[in-house]
C-alpha cells in the first residue's frame, strides 16, 4: 500500500540553526500538507502546497518557515532560525483531490536545544 | 472558545463496553467532519468519515448533529486495540482548498 514517508525521523538542532524535514508523499497525490504536533497537545495546520505554490497557511507559518517542491517527489519545510519552540513533531500529509482523504506520514521529531 | 472541542478522557473501559465520545465545534461554516485515530508518538489516521444522516463501520458509528455542531463517535464490544487517542477533525473549504482543524482527542484505554 502507497504511504506518505518522511526523513528524518528524529532531528536534534541547536537553536538559531536552519533545519530542513523531508517528506515523500504518495506519488499520485497533489495536495500537499505540513502539520505539527507540540507534545501533548494537539495537531496544528501550518500549511497548504498545491501546484508549486502555497494554498493556505496558518498564523503558525511565519517568515521563518518555507516550503518547497524541489523535484516531482520532494516536499520540504523548512525552518530558518530554529526556536526551542518549534520543538515538535511535524507531520506532512498528502490527498489525491482537494476533498481527498489526507493520508499522513510518521512524522519528524525535532528537537531544539 | 476552541474551534474543537473535545473531552480529554482518559475513558478507561472493560474489553467488550460499548463507549462514546463527544465533539463540539464552534464554526458554523465547518463542512466536512471526520474521526482520526492516534497511537501514542505515531501519525493520525482517519478512522471515519462523518456524515449528516450517521454511518456505520462495523463496531465504530459517527454522528453529527449540525444544528447544535455536535459530533460523536460509538465504539460497541471495545477491543484492547481500540486503546488509542481519538481525534474529532473538522474543515472548511476556503477557496476551494482544505485544512483541517483537530481537536485535542480522547484517550481511551481499554482494560482486560
């Protein structure tokens, strides 16, 4: 079965330093998603990608957060000046269609020191 | 007031119960709903769809109610593998495109 990975699984930073999370989505798929996870608390929407360029983002997705399609089966966050409170698990998530199903990933644990 | 809300458990039940949970959201223009499951450190997946009329699959039935912007979710003859987090979702279209919104979930335990 088709599944959304993502690389690294865990990424320990130290903090001002610019950090990049990796994801694969299914390879269909257009929709793209990052979401985030602050331990214990709830899932958080950053951001929308579709047709190389951002759909919707969140309050969350400041400056300091970019997104990118680099090749026909990348999609990338990245963080450019990490904080010790973009420590999290982040999550991207893709769907075939715009109603689709939004099938997620395992998630990148990032840790900043 | 939260977009989702929902109580934060944890419910702990015998194998067998039947147990149900709530969901409140606040945005009236919320057009699509769903239940999503959460294992502890893993990824959310989607358990069910949500719509108006209630469905049903196998032992899992959802219900919404849009006049009060409630949702539930039954779980009947509970297994130990239902022992997971269950998050309410909910979004909107806004252009055409979709985000959604999770609530905070309800841990289950389900005990032998």
């Amino acid at each position: 079965e088709p599944e959304v990975t993502q690389t690294p699984s865990h990424q320990v930073t130290q903090m001002g330093q610019e950090v990049i999370l990796r994801c694969v989505p299914i390879s269909n798929h257009l929709y793209f998603y990052w979401y985030r996870q602050i331990l214990g608390q709830k899932v958080e929407f950053l951001v929308s990608f579709y047709n190389n360029e951002i759909s919707e983002k969140s309050e969350i997705f400041d400056d300091q957060f970019s997104v990118e399609r680099p090749d026909g089966s990348n999609f990338t966050l990245k963080i450019r000046s990490t904080k010790l409170e973009d420590s999290a698990m982040y999550f991207c998530a893709s769907s075939e269609d715009q109603g689709g199903e939004q099938f997620f990933g395992p998630g990148t644990r990032l840790t900043v020191l | 007031r939260k977009e989702v809300e929902q109580d934060p458990g944890p419910f702990n039940v015998p194998e067998g119960a039947t147990v149900a949970f709530n969901c409140t959201y606040s945005n009236s223009a919320s057009q699509s709903f769903f239940w999503y499951r959460q294992d502890c450190r893993k990824e959310p997946k989607l358990l069910m769809s949500v719509y108006s009329s209630g469905n049903e699959d196998g032992r899992f039935t959802a219900q919404l109610n849009r006049a009060s912007q409630y949702i539930s979710l039954l779980i009947r003859d509970s297994k130990l593998s239902d022992s997971a987090t269950y998050l309410c979702v909910v979004s909107r279209w806004t252009g055409g495109r979709r985000a959604l919104t999770f609530g905070s979930g309800t841990r289950l335990q389900v005990q032998p």
